[in-house]
C-alpha cells in the first residue's frame, strides 16, 4: 500500500478520493459538480458522501440532481449512483428528486390551482378542511373523470364542450351526494371546479409527455436510479472495494464536514471540506452599462455545459431589473457586472430544475427578502423543494419571499414599477416550466422581451402530441404561440428530449429570427448560424 493509493483532491466545494481499491469517491454535493467534471473530461463518480451539514457559507452542498440527470440521460439504461448519507436526507433527496424529475402529483396540482377556492370569505374552518378533503380524495383521484377528459381530448372536442362534459360529470357524479361541500355556500362551485379539473388535467397530459414513470412508481423509480447507504450511529459507513467485496473502507464523519477514512484499523486519510468553503474564485470585474430597457446575458449555457455559467438573464425596465432563474453563487456574478442586488429585487422564477433556481435560496439564506414572480403551482413545488433542501420551516421561507402569482391569459403590472407589465404562460417542459413577456409601455412607446423558458418547441413533435390527444387546440395554439411578437426573444436551445433543437427555430419566418437570442446553449453554436447564440455578460439596449 503506498500514499498513492489514496489521493485527495479538491474542487470547488468538494473533494473527492481517489483511491486504487474502492473507486473514486466524492465528498459533499455542490451545484456545477457536473459541469467541473465535464470540464476535467473525466467521468462523473458515482459514490457520493453527504456531509451531516449540508450548507458551506450559505451555498447548497446538497444538489444532487445533475448528477442524478447525468446517471438518467447520459448512461447507459440501469447505471446506478451511490449516496452516503443521513435516513433523513434520503427523505429529503426524495422529495427533492420527485419535484424535479416528476413535478407535483396530480393531488398537488388541484390543491395548488384551488388555492382561490379553498380561501373564499364563506368558508369556515371545517369547510376548508372538508373540501381539501374532497378535492384530495374524491377529485384528484377519480378516475372516470379522468378518462372523459382523455375521450373528449382524444375526440378534439371544443373548448365549449369539454367545458360542459366536465361540469355535467362534476355536478351529476361528484357533488350531488356531497351536501357538506354543496352547502358551503361558493358560489358557481361546479364551473369553478370545472375550471381547476380542467386547467390541472391538461397540465398533466403535457408532463406525461415527458414522464419517466407513473405517479405510483415514482419511488422504485428512484430506488433503482440511487443506492442510498445511511451513515449510522457512530456517523460512520463502509465501502466495499471494487473486486475485493471482503475488503471494506470505512468512512467517518467525526465533525461536520470533516472525514476520517479507515482501511481495517488504520487511518488512511482525512478529508475536510471546511477548507474548501470559503475559497472563491475572483474574476476581473466586467461592468456593464444598465439600459432604460432592455436586457442583459448573465448566463447563456445549459446544466451539462462545460464551459458556460448556467442561463439567466435580467431583464431591465425603468432602470431596475427583473431577474429571469436566478443561478449558484449568483450574488458574486451580478457584483462581477457591476450591478448592485437592490437595483434587481424581483425574481421570476420559471421552475425549480437547480440550474434555474439555485440561487434563489442562496438569497433566502442570507435573509434577503426577493420578490418571486411565477405561477402558484410553479411556487408550491419550490417552497417544498426549498424545504427539503434547508430543512428551513416553510413559514421562514416564505418570511424572504415575497411571492408575486402569475396566470396564464393575466396581464399584470409589476409591483414596484410604474409601466412595466408581465404575462405569463406554461412553456412545455417535464415540470410546471414557464415563459413571459415583460413590457414596458408610456404613451406612444411600447417594447417588450419575450423568454421561452425551457421548453420543447418542435412544431412536428406538438402536432403529433396534439392529433394524440395530449392538449386541446387552445392549448396547443398557445404552446406553439405566445412569445413571437415581441422586440426581442429569448429562446431556449439545449437540444434533447426536454429542450428545444436549434433546428426547430429555422422555420420562422426571417423578422422573427432577427430578434431571436438563443440560450441555455449546450455545446457549440451551430456552424454558419442563423440565429443568434447569446453572449455572457452581453447587453442590449431596447432604450437607452
Ligand atoms: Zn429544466
Ligand atoms: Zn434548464
């Protein structure tokens, strides 16, 4: 045995062992880990140790997701992840993982949608309870209702008929026998209902588009992706070697983030990821000019991008800016552009896979209170992921967020802005995704900026979906519609099954295509492009 044989190496906010007998083995979990690895050309480990404490300086050392998608997406069918770590981050990794890689139930999806309903002025606390109840067990889970929404979508029945199929099953089989929920007092409750079944199933169509497995596999599923082993009592767990399943490593954690690595009795090394927290990388700091309008490229890359940040951008109107997915580490990026985070108070979050969302509970951990603009749906699935995360209550969580709901087809005036409006619509993705245009409109001036947020647009593939019966025709006129007419697009271009193929933007017509700005990039722009592949820390003034 010599020295060689157990080699500790560090990275940004991990280290990992390489060692001749048991592998490589990674210490801590940080967002970019992916990327660091690409970046190394090297394959990504597959044995993960989770430190009890999951937090260094306020950064997430717990972001497990790309390396789950890198296992998913880029290995071969069945390649397995190892995770070491607490029963109770297992719990939370679950939670986590099953609002990333599945989104919410279908249970979640119509308690979020009847959060209007469940809070309307007549209903008393035993109302509120028996009508959750309700739309928990007889609603969300009836499946007759179910299948009279797949039939009618199937049929391509119209907006007006699949409206009153809906309502004639809620009123004729739901409700009739339920006088606790019919003597509540709601006025128009079964077109209300109507509404939410209706806007919830179409939502799960589109994710089932994209769905791995069904709702009551979600577990297994994960169990066959990720092999958890659970540090026990003594904080302590064994590995065993790759071909010599007799020799064992074991691996104790004697203060947090500090490890002690065993062979039999004898201490073959120690790794302490206190070391690695605090150093941070500083670049040159490249100031930008803020426009009256317009927007700036803090990011352009994908999650599996090697050598780009992850995509975010701020969108600036009347001088302060709205920050599109807010990324890792993003306080010393926007610092490194010269921009000041109180000028960037409002966050619009389009979903929470981590390379969109990371940074907004970066801020929530520094108690700064931020505005965050999306859907309700969009935002219960973050206040759970963020719960599992932190394992911060939801109560302070919600205590720095200031949640600002958008709806698609509602047009609203951004708080804190004087002609600055935002409309918001579903993108089509694997979890509730969404997209916007942000306008900025006095007297005869009117500009605006679209975002696609991550999304499949391949209007081959939406047609297909469409004769299926996997949306209705609003719906599918929607997806394929909605963002074209503004001044300038930002659209997503990451490729695969989950985002949209440059080649599917070729078909626009030319005056759209100028004003396109592709992100979330993935590999090299397209040689003799069309279309235009953003720039990091680029700038374009719509006003001055
Ligand atoms: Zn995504
Ligand atoms: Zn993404």
């Amino acid at each position: 045995m010599s020295n060689n044989d157990f080699r500790v190496r560090h990275g940004k906010l991990y280290s990992y062992l390489e060692t001749k007998d048991y592998g490589e083995i990674v210490f801590g979990c940080p967002p970019g880990i992916v990327k660091e690895f690409l970046r190394l050309k090297k394959p990504l480990p597959s044995k993960y140790i989770i430190s009890s404490e999951t937090f260094c300086d306020n950064l997430n050392n717990f972001d497990f997701e790309f390396i789950v998608y890198s296992y998913l997406f880029t290995r071969s069918p069945g390649s397995v992840v190892y995770a070491y770590c607490l029963p109770e981050q297992e719990k939370r990794f679950r939670s986590i993982l099953n609002e990333t890689l599945f989104g919410p139930r279908f249970d979640q999806l119509i308690e979020s949608q009847s959060n209007k309903l469940l809070n309307e002025k007549c209903l008393n606390t035993k109302d509120k309870k028996n009508l959750r109840i309700f739309l928990r067990q007889n609603f969300a889970k009836n499946k007759t209702i179910s299948l009279l929404f797949d039939n009618l979508l199937q049929e391509h029945s119209s907006q007006p008929i699949i409206s009153k199929e809906l309502q004639k099953f809620i009123e004729e089989k739901l409700l009739s026998k339920k006088k606790n929920i019919l003597n509540t007092g709601i006025k128009n409750l079964p077109q209300k209902l109507t509404k939410i079944y209706q806007q919830c199933a179409q939502f799960q169509k589109e994710l089932d588009l994209f769905s791995l497995t069904k709702e009551k596999d979600r577990n297994s599923f994960i169990s066959k992706t990720v092999k958890f082993y659970h540090l026990e009592k003594s904080n302590s767990v064994l590995i065993n070697g790759l071909e010599n399943k007799r020799k064992k490593l074991k691996i104790q954690e004697f203060e947090p983030r500090t490890f002690k690595v065993f062979e039999g009795k004898v201490e073959r090394c120690t790794v302490n990821l206190n070391h690695i927290a605090s150093k941070n990388k500083k670049n040159k700091p490249k100031p930008i000019q803020i426009p009256f309008f317009g927007v700036t490229f803090i990011g352009v890359g994908s999650g599996f991008s090697s050598n780009k940040e992850n995509s975010s951008v701020i969108i600036w109107s009347e001088g302060k800016g709205i920050l599109i997915d807010v990324v890792a580490n993003n306080n010393s990026i926007l610092l490194n552009y010269g921009i000041n985070k109180k000028d960037v108070n409002h966050v619009f979050l389009t979903h929470v896979h981590s390379d969109h969302d990371a940074g907004v509970l970066e801020n929530l951990l520094e108690k700064r209170k931020t505005s965050v603009i999306t859907s309700r749906v969009i935002y219960e699935s973050f206040l759970r992921k963020s719960q599992a995360l932190t394992s911060l209550s939801k109560k302070f969580i919600e205590k720095y967020v200031k949640f600002i709901e958008v709806e698609p087809y509602k047009k609203i005036k951004i708080p804190g802005f004087k002609n600055t409006f935002f409309e918001f619509d579903y993108s089509l993705h694997s979890i509730p995704s969404g997209r916007c245009t942000i306008t900025y409109k006095r007297g005869e001036t009117t500009k605006s900026i679209s975002h696609s947020g991550d999304t499949k647009y391949d209007i081959s593939k939406i047609n297909a979906w469409y004769k299926k019966g996997a949306f209705t025709q609003t719906r599918k006129n929607g997806v394929l519609g909605f963002i074209w007419d503004s001044d300038l697009i930002i659209h997503d271009a990451g490729g695969g099954n989950l985002h949209t193929n440059y080649e599917s933007l070729l078909h626009l017509s030319n005056k759209i295509k100028k004003k396109i700005f592709l992100v979330h990039q993935n590999g090299k722009p397209h040689p003799k492009s069309q279309l235009r592949y953003a720039i990091d820390g680029e700038t374009i003034a719509l006003i001055k």
